[in-house]
C-alpha cells in the first residue's frame, strides 16, 4: 500500500492494482451471459479518493452468532454433508482484516437455490436457505457451518453444469475492497467444462479453490476447508462483477 495526498491536503493510502495479466474478464465468449452485460469499451481505473479508501459502516452487532450457521432453520436440520469453512480475509499487503463483513449464499445439497427462477427438478430443503453471514475477528479470520452444496444444470450450453461452490460478498477497510466471489472445492471433475471458473486467467484459479483441512476436520461430525481471501492487489481473489441477479 502506498500514499497519496488528496485536493484537500490529507495524506490518503492507495491500494495495489491487480495485475492485468490475471484479472477476471468481464467478458468472456464461454460463459454466455458476459455478453449481454459486459461493457463495450475498456473499463477505466479511477483515482482513489476520500470516498474510496474510507471504510463503510456494517452495523456489526447486527450480525449475530447463528447467522454462521447454515445447517439449522426453521427448526429442524439442513440434509447433506456438513462442512466447516473457514479462513482469514487479508488486505492487499497481506495484513488481516479485522470486522470486515461476510456474507454467503449457495445451493443446497442437491444443487438447487432457494429462488424464485430456480426451478428445476432438485428438491428443495425446508430447513436449508443457503444464507449466512459472519464479521471476521481480530486476526481476521472468519468461520461458517454448513452443507457442501450439489452440481447443477444451468443452461449455458449443452450438458453444462456448475461445480459445487459458494458465492462469498465481503466489505474490507474501504468501499474500494468490495469483493464479490466464488469459493470452489479441490479436484472437482467438472472444472474443465465450466465457464465461470476457466474464465480466470490459469494463473489465479488456484486462489479460487479451497483447501481440504485435516486438523480443522471434527471428527464424526464436519469436513473442513479452508480458503483465505485477498480483497485487493496482485494477490486478489478473482472477483465477479454485477451478474443482474444470476444465481449461477
């Protein structure tokens, strides 16, 4: 991270760019639906200003324990494999993220959201609504429990289906690190068939792949994976852009 002194003579810090070698295209021929919402022209980098690089306010006491457990509604107990996701979400020069605000949602073991558009022929869970948040702690670590989501169809071309994931949202230290993502699951077999994850440049798909933890794993009860998430810099977790509420 490096200075800058702004119009009205405060000294504002300036977040690392990604490298354009692995940033995520917003267009992409493969994934289909790229073209009807990526830009026509050249995206523009602005200059950080006050606005960017001050942090948002999240309400924290808003989010309370439960909402990190995804395996309990409605009464009763989600089906499917619980797992346990977990890790720390770092700033641009690798430093952790202390209260940072993350939220997730996904589909449930059989591969189906609970939304209005998904309707295909996957039943839906009455104790699963694939929702959860958690602010990171001091270190800025944070933890969910939840169901390992199913693969499913999703139209983009013949026979496609998604690989199991989960979609993460998270606000760091400034509106500038808002990130919105994909967590995927080691060694899926579909990864050579989906658009989403090949249209991260070779380089960077890795940091979109969780890790199986062993020591994190609870014994007769969870699996565990962990995946840390870089907000910004040459190190940023690949990102999604504004997707005019696609589930996939």
């Amino acid at each position: 991270m490096t200075g800058t002194t702004s119009d009205s003579g405060l000294h504002l810090p300036r977040y690392l760019r990604e490298d354009a070698a692995t940033r995520t295209p917003v267009g992409f021929p493969d994934y289909r639906s790229t073209g009807l919402r990526a830009p026509l022209r050249t995206p523009v980098d602005l200059p950080h200003r006050l606005t960017e690089v001050t942090g948002p306010v999240l309400g924290e006491d808003r989010v309370l324990p439960h909402d990190a457990d995804l395996t309990w509604r409605n009464g009763g107990e989600a089906l499917g494999q619980r797992i346990l996701v977990h890790g720390r979400v770092l700033d641009s020069d690798g430093r952790p993220v202390p209260g940072a605000l993350v939220e997730v949602w996904q589909a449930n073991s059989s591969g189906r959201y609970r939304h209005v558009v998904d309707n295909w022929p996957a039943p839906l869970d009455p104790h699963f609504d694939g929702l959860g948040r958690v602010v990171t702690d001091s270190l800025g670590r944070y933890e969910f429990l939840t169901i390992k989501p199913g693969a499913y169809p999703w139209g983009n071309h013949h026979n496609a289906w998604r690989p199991a994931h989960i979609h993460f949202s998270l606000f760091g230290r400034a509106f500038t690190q808002r990130l919105v993502t994909q967590m995927y699951f080691p060694d899926d077999p579909l990864f050579g068939q989906d658009p989403i994850y090949n249209a991260i440049p070779a380089a960077a798909r890795h940091r979109a792949v969780s890790r199986y933890s062993l020591e994190r794993t609870q014994d007769n009860w969870a699996l565990a994976f962990e995946w840390d998430i870089v907000l910004r810099g040459v190190d940023q977790t690949p990102f999604e852009t504004d997707d005019d509420g696609d589930v996939a």
